[in-house]
C-alpha cells in the first residue's frame, strides 16, 4: 500500500504464518525494512508489483532485529548485488542462538550474510535521512528508525498496537525494554509502524499507545 510519494507500507494480519509487517521506501537507493520469513518473500514482491514498485530496484535491506520472522527473507537477496544491515549485536545473536530460534519454527538455520551494521545516529539513504535508534529489550541489538520528515518510526518489535515484543527469548529483557519504550514515547510521532500488527496515525494515538504499554512493564 503506498502512503506517500516514497513510501510503501506492507502489513500483515495472518498470524498463523508469524510473519511481520514490512516497509518499502523508494528513492536513489530504494530500501526494504524487514522482509519477513523467506518463505513469504514471493507474496510480498506480488503485492510491491500490484502497486507498481519493482522489487528488482532494492538495493538496501534493513532489518529491526535478528529474529527469523524479520531476518529470514533477506536469504532472497544473497546473490551479493543487494546490501543486507542489521546490528552487530542481534548478528551475534543468530549466530549464538539461530539455530535454536529457526528450530522452534520448524526451520533449518541457513547461511547468512550481512554487509554492514546498523548503529546508534544519523543514516542517509540517496535523499532519505533517518535517524537510528538502538531499542534493546525484545533483542539486545533491537533497532527503530525514525524518518523525521515524516515523523515516521518503523518500531519493529519493540511496540505493537495495545502491546509489546516478547523478552522471553534469548537475549530479552524486561527492563531494557521499558527504557526503550520510554525513550521512544518522547519522540513526535504521527505514524507508527510496529513489526505485526496495525499501524497507529496520529500523534494522540500514538502518544496514549505509549502510554499505555509502558504501564503494563
């Protein structure tokens, strides 16, 4: 679904298939957020195509964290040509504990590649300039990003619509991510896009959602 001139939202809403919502921004470098499980990558490039967007033009992924429901479908661009960039702490953690993760799906763990880490600061894309921010909690390498042009924030699974990502899993915590949250409620938001789930627009939407996840940690 395209929002604005660059911006192309991709959510999804059957959570029988794990699979978590994904973000298409096009430009002089076109990039991916979160591409999902390998296994969904075709139905995403069928509904990019719908809207009339080339999926052959990517040439950055982006992923929030390293979980599989995010990660896995960057396997779709191994062939070297486009840039895959994660955290270097959530690259540690696949490799830690990946094969554990994928297992729990009924997956085997693939080889993967990463081209360059994400961290704390300012990230230009072609004309695009983001603001990343390290949300540890539901990951220890857990990243948002946040397009102030339009007050935009790809919240991965850090914040959800009336909840929060997980911190059972290897490398979550509870505390870390109740700091996390905080520290994203200061931010002007108007759109909020979490990794599953609806987005929330509108800054007092977005404001009392915060609000009232921050209560439940």
């Amino acid at each position: 679904m395209r929002v604005t001139e660059h911006l192309y939202v991709y959510l999804w809403s059957h959570e029988s298939e794990n699979n978590c919502n994904s973000i298409f921004i096009d430009g002089k470098t076109p990039v991916l957020i979160d591409p999902g499980h390998l296994h969904r990558v075709p139905s995403l490039f069928e509904r990019m195509r719908r809207d009339g967007v080339d999926p052959g033009k990517t040439q950055v992924v982006i992923c929030t964290h390293g979980h599989p429901d995010h990660f896995e479908g960057a396997l779709a661009f191994r062939d070297g040509k486009v840039k895959i960039g994660i955290s270097a702490l959530d690259e540690k953690l696949v490799g830690e504990v990946g094969g554990q993760m994928y297992a729990q799906q009924g997956l085997r763990m693939p080889d993967f590649r990463v081209d360059f880490y994400l961290k704390e600061g300012d990230l230009t894309l072609g004309k695009h300039e983001f603001q990343v921010l390290h949300t540890p909690g539901h990951s220890p390498g857990s990243l948002c990003l946040y397009w102030r042009r339009y007050k935009l924030l790809v919240a991965g699974d850090v914040v959800f619509m009336g909840g929060v990502g997980r911190v059972d899993l290897p490398g979550g915590d509870q505390n870390l991510l109740k700091k996390s949250l905080e520290r994203l409620a200061s931010l002007p938001v108007e759109l909020l896009i979490p990794g599953h789930g609806p987005a929330l627009q509108g800054a007092e939407q977005v404001r009392q959602n915060f609000d009232s996840v921050v209560r439940m940690l």
